[in-house]
C-alpha cells in the first residue's frame, strides 16, 4: 500500500471536484473510499466537497481521517483549521496548523 503522501485519488471524482459539482464529488469520492478505506487523499477530497456545500462538521471529519491515516499535505492542515475557526473551535484550530 502507497504512503499517505503517494496516494492518488479517482479521476473522475477530482475532475467533479474541480467543476465544483459537490454533489458529485461526494458521491463519487464516497464510492472511492468504499473501494479503499484508507486513502486518506480521498477523504481529504470528500472533506473539502462536504465543505463546500456546508456539511462542516462531516467535513472536520474527513480532514481528521485523512490526518490518521498519515497524509501530511499543509492545504489538508490549513482547510481543518479554517472549518474549525470557522465553528469557533479556536484552540483546536490553533493545534490544526501545528503540522505533525
């Protein structure tokens, strides 16, 4: 299995992803990660998407699983601090930018 780092996710899922149709994305990054629960680079995906249409709390959750499963990406970083700011989630926001 490929670090968290060399993952690659679904062409068509991040081509959804990229013409910002969320609801597809999530779909399709849902049926991604069904295939293959641990690649964390496809849960970012799904978090950013479950952003994007206000599911922020899904969203924290997609972040926090792509953190455990070891992707180290700073945008992944960035964007959980970002959706936990933005719940007022101050402190842990703050802990969200501290790349491990």
């Amino acid at each position: 299995m490929p670090e968290a780092e060399d993952q690659v996710c679904d062409v068509q899922a991040d081509f959804s992803l990229g013409t910002e149709d969320y609801p597809a994305a999530i779909r399709l990054h849902k049926e991604v990660i069904g295939r293959d629960p641990k690649n964390a680079l496809a849960h970012y995906h799904l978090g950013f998407a479950y952003g994007m249409v206000g599911r922020h709390q899904e969203e924290i959750d997609e972040y926090q699983r792509a953190v455990e499963l070891g992707l180290t990406d700073w945008t992944l970083f960035l964007n959980l601090g970002l959706a936990r700011f933005e719940q007022g989630d101050f402190k842990t926001a703050i802990d969200a930018l501290w790349v491990p």
